[in-house]
C-alpha cells in the first residue's frame, strides 16, 4: 500500500446515532423535534435505538403537545431495558400529571400506565389518585382504564391505595363515558381476579342504564356487557331492564346489537309473560337480519351467534328463513353456516322452500357445498316426519342425475332415514341397488351395504350383491370390512341356505385369520361362537329392534349452550366453545409475560466464555417456544442486560426468570462447567425422573469473590424436544455458598431437525458474568414411564403383532450379570420391568417391558449366562430409530 491509500479509512461520517445524538441536542426546537420523529421511525422499523434514551428524555421539557407523545411513545417502548434511566422522567410525568392542559395530565398518567417498571410504578400512585378525581372526565376516563393496567402489574398495591373504591364510586359520575371506562377497568379487573370485586346492584343498575343513552358505541358495548352479568330480582325488573335496552338493537355498531341480544336474552329467562317474550322475539329478528348485510367475515360472526340463538329461541327467526338462503357469490364458509341455520329452521310450514333451496344447492360446483346440501335434505327428513317422504323424492331425483358424489352422499344420508323410519320407505331400495358399481367412498359403501344386510329377506339377489363387495374384502377399509361381517351374518341368519352358509365361512376365515385389526377379529369371533352355539340367541342380538335416531349432531349440549350464550358477541360464541377452552388467564397479583421482564438487548461476542474452550459455540441456534410457566414479579430479581439475545438467537420471552428456590438433595452430579471454566461458578447437574415427571437436577456452587444472581437457563433444539417447564429457582449465591434445584422439564417442545443426537446443549446466564454454554449427555432411561409394566400375553401380542424390521440387537461382551434379583430390581426402578425368564440351552434368557413417551412400547430380551461375561440385548419397538439411546440407557443401568 502507498501512503496515499490511507485516505480509503478516513471519514468524515459520524454514522445514524451519533448524528441523532447531536440533532436530539440541539439549542432549534424544530430540529430537535425532527430528531424525535427520526429516532421514533428507527424504533418502528426495528432498529435499536436505545443508547439515545439519556438524550430523547431530556426533550421531555416541553410545552409541545406532539413533541411530548412522541417522546413518552419512546419511553413506553424502551423503559423496559432502561428501567434505571427510566427513573429520570418520573418527576416530568409528576409535574405533566399536574399541568393546566387535561391533554397533557391524560397523556401523563396514561403514559405511567403503560410503563411496566415496579420502580415507576410506586410514583404512579399519587398522580393516578389525582386524576380519578379531575374536574375534567378525560381525564377521570384515562385514570379509570390505568387503575386496570396497574392492578395487572401489582394488585395489592391497587387494593391498599384504594383504588378500586375509587374505580367504583366513578360509576356514579355524571360523564357516561368516565362511567363506561369505569365498567370495562372493573370488568378486566374481575376477569383477573378470583373473587368478587365488581357487582351491580340496584342503585348501580339505575346509573348504567342511563349512561348507556349517552355514551360511545363501545362505551355502550362495555355496559351491555356488564348488565348481561346482572340477575334481575324478578320478572318486573327483568322486563324494565329490558325496555331501556331495546333501543340499541337500533344501532349502527353491529357489536353493540349483539351485546343488546345476549343482555336481552339472559334477561328473558326471568320473563314470565308469553306476550312480553313474544315481542320480544319480534323486536330481535329485524337488527339480526341486518346483520347479514353486512361484509362476508361479520355475516360469518353473525350466523355463527345466529346458530346459538335459534337454539335456544328458535321463535326468533322462524318466519325469516329467507335471509339465509345461500347467494352464488358467498364465500364457503358463510354458505356452510347459512346450511346449518336453514337446518334449526326448517318445519312443516316452509319445508317445501327448503327442499328447492337445497336441490338447487345440490347441482353447484363446489363438491364439499353440495355434500353438505344432500346431507342436509336427509336431517330434514330425520327431523321432520311429515316431510320425510317429501325429502326422499328430492334424494331420488338427485340419484337419477347420476352425478358419483352426489349418488353417494345420497346413499349415505337415505341410510339414516331407514333408521329413522324403519319398515316404511324401503320400496326405494331397488332404485339404490342401479347404484352400486358407481360407490368407491368408504362411508357410502358401508351404507349401502348396511341397507342390503338390514332389509335381505325383501331383496331378492341380496347374496349376489354382498357377493360382489366380498371379492374385494382384504383391501376394504375397516368401515366397510366391519358393515360387510354384519350384513353377511344378518343374511345368513334371515336366509340360512347354502350360499349365505359358504360367504358367512370365507368372511369369518378372512376377518379372524387374515386381518390385523383387532375390532374386526374381536367381532368375527363373537359372531363365530354365537352362530356356533346358538342361533337363536343370535338372532336376537343380531337382529334387535334398533333404537330410532333423532338428528341431534348439531346441537350443542345444554349447558355448553347456556355458557356460550353468556358470551355471545365473544370469540366464544365463533368458536363455539367456552372460553376456558382457548384462553388461559393468570390470577397472580403481580404478573407479567416473559417479554415484560426481559427486554431485547445485545452484548458484544467479547464477553462470552465457552465450557468447552474457545471455537466450540453451540452448533444451532436456541429457538425455544416461550415457558409455559408463570411469571415472577419484578420484585423477584430487578430486570438486566439480555446477554443472550441477539448473541445466539434466543426468543427472550423464554427466558426463565429467578423464583424461590428448591433445595433438593441426592446423589454427586457430574460437573459440567467446572470452576475453572466458568470464572469461579461451578454447575454440575444430571436429567432425573421423579413421581412421573422428567427434572433437570442441577447444583451451583460458587468458588468467586463475588455474590452471583439472576440465574437464567436456555435448552437448545434436542432430539427430544427438551425444555423447561418451569422458572430456574436459584437464591442468590453468596461468595463460597452453594444451591441445589431441581428444573422440572418438558418433552416435544423444542425439536431439533436431524439425526438423533443424545448432546442436551445448554445456555446459562447471571447477573454478574458472561453466557456460559455446557454440553449434557441424555441420559435415555429418564424417560421410561411407571406404566411401562405388561401382562405376559400382552407382552407376547406385542411381540409378535410388531415387524421384524423393527428387531434391533447388540452385544455387551464385558457385561456381567452377577444377581438376577438384584438386577431385576435395578431395572425396575427405572421402570423396565420383569415378564418371564426361559432356558435356551445353557444360557438364560429374560424378558423385560417398559414404556416410551407418548405410550410407545419397548419390549426388550437379554441373553446370557448367570455370572460369566457377555450379554447379548435385543429390542422391539414401534420407535426403531432410538435404538441406540435405548441400548446406552441398558448399559448404563446394567454396569451401575
């Protein structure tokens, strides 16, 4: 290089945060507000912008209202990883909670609010009591919804300040919109919490009702939703309620119309006059009507809390079944709905239009719609007696366009109408029978062959057609193998001649001898030893009277519907199931996720030390699904630097905060990061199996000068899909101290892709030193579950119903097996347990059982001869591919 070259390293560019720095302290208002709008369109974006923390809080001092929410927008996003710089504008957010402007003091307390820091949290009391008792209802409605927040970051201290009185007496205020975020604060705060904290009573009721004319559409939704809760005294009170909420069904907000119907509805259940109710369900059917106007996705919403309401009320919509029929450009799903709802509405009075409807659905393109439409015509017939006949006709003329799918689906549908009107319709039968080349569908088979097996003796060449199903009788699916063994015997046993006699033989010979299905086999055999001993007996339980079915498929069960009805205009009544189904709530006073505690952050590459030397990070990346285990409080250990995060790619809402530790005793661990390695800490831990649960069990000792907290574990993907199931619960480790905890674990969470590894690689981080990385070896026989133990027919069954492919052995030639009790007994307590021992020559040879994860099998043989060396193990299993794992884990316990 020439001396000229050394211009190509020089710059005069400061690089983006620098300049942002300068910019943010400049002497020019506007310049500095440009720089905060920078700095927030970096954060967006996701850049880390976090070093200008000291900077952007000092442009806080301002009397520009855009400038200050950009500012507090800043500090809501990063306060989290700067909690300790954070403190710096709590006296600005004091001060702002008291400036002139309601604006200003809203956005203060609102801003507090959404800070999650335990330390700013004990200065957001005195604002927040201010603000609950404004003169201005801005901001007494921001203070309402922040006393939310914070009884979610600390409950006790809400309750000890007395803050909910406070929430409730703004029920009583004269601003319905204070009064609507006063209701949805008490409601999120009741959902949280375990006991009764927010009920209405009379004198509530009253102040409600009347903020309920006044306020927002989704102030309105928040009352609504709160007086659906409320159980009238009597059917008086019931129908005033009512009178003061009928009006909303008027509304524009389609959530406010349904939030009106379910307050309604649970009303109505106290409601004793049949005129009231009969109103009622004429005042309803108009505004759920119009719903279906709406967009595809709210008529979807829509219908499926239409499907719960003419359950209960079917009166609603009876003379509306119109609206529901399908349009040529609904989507698939809203279709599939409008089906079900046309179903529940279907009578004697508008069946005939509901048979056009669905014939006309019938011939469309979409093959799932016009499956469901046929099937559709059938439940008619089941529900509807007097339009059962009616409903046939329509089934045989779609037959007669000889399209396959419908043909079958017509089969299927006509078969559950048989069972419905036993002795009455059969005459159609022949008409099915031209069918019958044309069915290659499981279900549709299996019916048809059900119809010619129930009604044999009206057909004449019934044989000839069970006949021509029996030809391909071993490939047949289990349904249709199942419904030809029964026909097969209802024909031999309604005419017993000689070739019923030759097809019940082969069907017998071919489901007992040829089949590995074990339903199959178990019913041949019972119909093999009833025709064998007595007939007679067989007729009776073959050819019983069946009970009549009712189409009941669709009709959720009472009190699931009572359940689901409480939360309509919720994701509930979409799913149709309760809510505890789908959503897990935490009642902790003071918890928080994983992402509220451990923010993003970086460190740089210098200050990691490797367990196992320079050069051997780990070879993946940790990606670990977030802990299934709650929170801590902040209080448990004060937030720090994410060592891990950017470093090696780790999901920080994952990361096992510190708790109260448990100190287990038990065997010396094997020292995994020995003191030398780790600046002084030394972690030596070992898998373990206690009660049934798989724990990682790990002991820390501190050989440093220094005392070590903030604990935190990270599992890379393994073979076995190992993580933690619960928070790493290590004290704080004095100089010279030492803990021992037991780190309950879970399976099939954190899989890794590749061949099997039995290499358990391992993250650990403090407070005080750089991320440590370890290496575990798998010990397999951890995961041998207490049910593992078979009866020795079972064991033999499995043996031999299992491929010989999945047979592996190996040779321990230095093994000894010195005491079979002894051994026998070593085994067990690691749950393989003893099923027989047999001699083979000179050496003996013992049969043990044990059980996999997942209630996979492991049966496993050892041979050898007592007290000499060599012992030769083979094993069976549905999981050939553990071998290898399974034979180190005998070993180990063989040799221990």
């Amino acid at each position: 290089m020439s001396r000229n070259d050394s211009k190509y390293f020089s710059t005069t560019k400061k690089g983006e945060i620098p300049e942002l720095k300068e910019e943010l302290n400049s002497q020019y208002k506007d310049k500095r507000k440009d720089a905060v709008k920078k700095v927030i369109a970096a954060m967006t974006v996701g850049k880390d912008v976090s070093s200008l923390f000291t900077d952007v809080v000092n442009c806080m001092q301002t009397e520009n209202l855009e400038l200050k929410k950009l500012v507090y927008l800043y500090l809501i996003n990063y306060a989290k990883s700067q909690p300790d710089l954070a403190i710096l504008a709590v006296n600005t957010f004091v001060k702002d909670s008291q400036d002139p402007n309601p604006l200003i003091r809203a956005l203060a307390v609102r801003t507090m609010g959404c800070i999650r820091v335990d330390k700013i949290t004990e200065y957001l009391c005195d604002p927040l009591q201010r603000c609950l008792k404004d003169d201005d209802p801005y901001v007494r409605k921001t203070a309402a919804i922040c006393v939310a927040k914070l009884y979610d970051i600390n409950a006790e201290l809400v309750e000890d300040r007395g803050f909910l009185e406070s929430l409730k007496d703004l029920i009583s205020d004269n601003n319905p919109m204070v009064v609507a975020n006063a209701v949805a604060a008490l409601a999120e705060i009741q959902d949280n919490s375990s006991r009764p904290i927010f009920e209405i009573t009379s004198h509530t009721l009253s102040k409600l009702l009347t903020a309920l004319n006044e306020c927002t559409e989704w102030g309105q939704v928040f009352i609504l939703d709160a007086l659906s809760r409320y159980k009238a005294a009597d059917a008086r009170e019931a129908e005033n309620i009512v009178e003061r909420v009928t009006p909303r069904l008027q509304h524009a907000n389609c959530a406010v119309v349904l939030s009106a119907v379910k307050m309604i509805l649970q009303q109505m259940e106290l409601i004793t006059s049949t005129d009231v109710v009969r109103n009622l369900c004429k005042k309803m059917a108009p505004p759920l009507v119009t719903l279906l106007s709406a967009e595809p996705e709210i008529q979807y919403v829509a219908l499926r809390n239409i499907n719960l309401i003419v359950q209960r009320r079917p009166t609603i919509l009876a003379h509306e079944i119109k609206v529901f029929f399908c349009k040529y450009n609904d989507p698939i799903y809203v279709k599939m709905e409008k089906l079900e709802i046309m179903i529940k509405l279907a009578s004697d009075r508008n069946i005939d239009q509901v048979l056009l409807e669905f014939k006309e659905y019938a011939t469309e393109v979409d093959v799932d719609f016009v499956r469901k439409a046929v099937r559709a015509i059938g439940r008619c017939a089941i529900k509807l007696e007097r339009a059962a006949e009616r409903c046939i006709s329509v089934l045989l003329e779609l037959i007669k366009i000889k399209v396959n799918y419908v043909v079958q689906e017509a089969i299927i549908v006509i078969k559950d109408i048989f069972r419905r009107y036993p002795n009455t319709y059969e005459s159609i039968i022949a008409t099915l029978c031209e069918s019958l080349d044309t069915l290659d569908e499981p279900e549709a088979k299996a019916s048809m062959i059900w119809i010619i097996g129930e009604y044999a003796e009206r057909i004449d060449n019934a044989d000839e057609l069970l006949e021509s199903f029996l030809e391909s009788f071993p490939e047949e699916p289990a349904l249709v193998q199942l419904q030809l063994l029964t026909a097969t015997v209802k024909l031999f046993l309604k005419k017993p001649t000689e070739g019923p006699q030759q097809m019940i033989q082969v069907v017998l010979n071919n489901a007992t001898m040829e089949t590995d299905n074990p339903d199959l086999r178990d019913r041949a055999y019972i119909y093999w030893r009833l025709l064998s001993t007595d007939p007679e007996a067989a007729k009776d339980v073959v050819l019983a009277e069946k009970p009549v079915i009712t189409d009941d498929s669709n009709n959720l069960d009472p009190s699931l519907l009572d359940e689901l009805l409480v939360n309509i205009a919720t994701l509930s009544s979409v799913y149709h199931k309760p809510p505890e189904a789908f959503v897990t709530r935490t009642h902790s006073s003071a918890q928080k996720t994983e992402d509220d505690d451990y923010p993003d952050g970086s460190e740089s590459e210098s200050s990691v030390n490797l367990a196992n030397g320079p050069g051997s990070p780990p070879t993946s990346s940790y990606t670990i699904p977030p802990s299934v285990a709650p929170a801590t409080p902040p209080s448990a250990a004060a937030p720090v630097p994410d060592l891990l995060g950017d470093l090696i790619g780790m999901d920080n809402s994952s990361i096992v905060p510190v708790d109260q530790p448990a100190t287990p005793s038990g065997p010396p661990l094997p020292i995994l990061l020995p003191a030398s390695t780790g600046q002084g800490l030394q972690i030596s831990a070992q898998l373990t199996r206690r009660d049934g649960q798989v724990f990682y069990n790990m002991l820390f000792e501190n050989n440093s000068q220094v005392p070590l907290d903030g604990f935190m574990i990270q599992f890379n993907k393994n073979t076995f899909g190992l993580a933690a199931a619960a928070p790493l619960q290590v004290p704080q480790l004095p100089p010279g101290a030492s803990a021992r905890t037991l780190l309950p674990m879970v399976m099939y969470q954190n899989m890794s892709q590749g061949p099997p590894n039995s290499v358990l690689q391992v993250a650990l981080k403090n407070n005080q030193q750089p991320v440590w990385y370890f290496n575990d070896k798998v010990l397999f026989h951890v995961f041998f579950t207490e049910d593992g133990r078979m009866e020795r027919a079972t064991f033999l069954e499995t043996w031999r119903s299992l491929p010989d492919s999945n047979e592996v052995s190996k040779d321990f030639p230095t093994i000894v097996i010195g005491g079979v009790d002894a051994t026998v007994e070593r085994l067990a307590a690691s749950n393989i347990f003893f099923i027989a021992k047999r001699k083979n020559a000179n050496q003996d040879v013992f049969y043990f059982s044990a059980k996999l994860p997942r209630g996979v099998p492991l049966l496993i043989e050892l041979t050898t001869v007592v007290g000499n060396p060599g012992v030769k193990s083979a094993i069976k299993t549905p999981s050939p591919e553990m071998s290898t794992f399974i034979f180190e884990a005998i070993e180990t316990l063989l040799r221990s």
